[in-house]
C-alpha cells in the first residue's frame, strides 16, 4: 500500500485531518491506515440508510480502540439524504430521526464536531426563506432535546445559498461553524471575508479545491494559491479554539497532493 507523509501529524497547532474514504475499503481499515498520518477523520455517513449503514459495535469497539492508541479524533459528517427545513411534517421528522440514530451510533467515540448539512431547495422568496429556517431550527432544537448533545458539537455548514439565511440560528442556538471553503469558492464567495466574519463560531474547515470545470473535492493545490496562503496563514495565528482542519478528498493521490502542499506552506 502507497504510503503519506509522516512528519505532518500533530505538527500544526489545528487537527489536520482527512476523509474516511481514502483506500478503496470500509471505514475502519481506512481509520487503520490514517491514523498514522493524520490527527483526525471525517467519518462519513453519507447516506444513512441502505447506501452507507451505520458500523456495527464492533466496528465502533475498534474505532475507540485505535483513536485511543494514536492520538486521534473523529469529526461525523451527518447523512447527507435529510430535508431538516423541509415543510413536510413527515420528511422533517424523519430527518431528525435519521441524524439522532447517528448520533446514538457514534457517541462512544466522543467526537470533536458532528457536521449538519441544511439543504434548501427554495427559490429566492424570503417568506418560502423564512418558513424554511423556522423548520430547520425546529429540527436543530429536537436534535439537541433528543440527544443531550452540547449545541458547541453540532456545526452548521455552508452550503451553496447565502449564510447569511442560517445565520440568526446558529447565533441564537450558539452553533458552531463547518466552513467548507470548496463550498464557497464554487459559489462565487469570498474565503478570506467569510474567516474574518465568521472565525469566532469556525470549529472545522473543510478545505478541497476546485478545478476550471467548476468541479470540487479536487486535491488543494487547484486553489488560488494567494487564498490558500492568506487563509492558513490566519488559522495558524488565530488559536482561540481548538479547530480541525479536514482535507475532504477521497482519494490517495488527492491526498498525497493536499498534503505536500500544505507541508511548502506551513
């Protein structure tokens, strides 16, 4: 098996991280083969149902046992298939059903962040808007109810529409940030503007470039390299959290690339 980098681990002073889908496996032997790399792992529950089920105790067992002999730590990144903003009663109540059964699942492992997608499929109608992020803070507040969970572990994260319409939850319910800046870049924003509006509430980055086509989760050197510069830059000076800091590829060789490019930066 191709082998990574091994001076980046526990170097920085963030969690630098990857995706649990590096080696064409299942979770827990991609977590055996990074975590001798890296300070923490997305595990992704991309699905939640038939597509991706959840580990099994065993699994969970092992998890534990190899975060506890390397030094790690797990961000969650919820399922993906969840309509928590959706105006069907019954969509929206078995989204929280599908995000607390996560929860349950990967408790024992005590994550850094669990990462909560909002989708939005609305036009532009700030009453359609309105009603949308009433329900999706309907849903974050039965999440917290249901799973005791402290609202500083569940991070909101951009999405392709303007922040600025999850903005009053995540102030009024004290969320945290997930900034994918793939995410942003691809949506025309500014990364530099959105780390300085938004740093005090930023836990995890996303980090992944995009390509000429428009497409994302390509490896970091495809990013404007004045931004991705500016950017780590401010995160290493900025230490008034303790963030994790995800390379959200998944693949090897994006990977290999994502982390010689940091390893000429820092």
């Amino acid at each position: 098996m191709d082998h990574l980098p091994e001076n980046l681990k526990g170097i920085f002073p963030f969690r630098l991280g990857t995706t649990s889908f590096i080696i064409p496996d299942e979770i827990v032997p991609n977590v055996e083969f990074l975590s001798k790399y890296v300070d923490d792992v997305e595990l992704l529950v991309m699905e939640s149902d038939v597509m991706s089920p959840l580990p099994e105790k065993l699994q969970i067992d092992r998890l534990e046992e190899i975060a506890q002999s390397h030094g790690l730590s797990y961000t969650v990144h919820l399922p993906l298939d969840i309509e928590p903003g959706s105006d069907n009663t019954v969509a929206r109540c078995e989204s929280v059903r599908k995000i607390v059964r996560v929860f349950e699942r990967f408790a024992a492992l005590a994550p850094h962040s669990f990462i909560l997608h909002l989708p939005k499929e609305l036009e532009n109608d700030k009453d359609e808007s309105s009603e949308w992020a009433g329900n999706c803070r309907k849903s974050i507040e039965e999440i917290l109810s249901s799973t005791k969970l402290e609202p500083r572990k569940l991070c909101v994260e951009n999405l392709d529409y303007s922040f600025s319409l999850v903005s009053n939850i995540i102030e009024e319910l004290d969320l945290p940030i997930c900034f994918d800046v793939g995410h942003l870049l691809k949506a025309g924003g500014d990364v530099i503007q959105f780390w300085n509006d938004w740093k005090a509430r930023i836990k995890v980055i996303h980090l992944h470039g995009v390509n000429k086509d428009g497409r994302d989760h390509c490896d970091i050197s495809e990013m404007d390299e004045c931004i991705l510069d500016e950017l780590l830059e401010q995160l290493v000076a900025d230490q008034q959290m303790e963030r994790v800091l995800t390379l959200e590829v998944f693949n090897m060789e994006k990977l290999r690339k994502s982390l010689s490019t940091i390893n000429m930066i820092l």
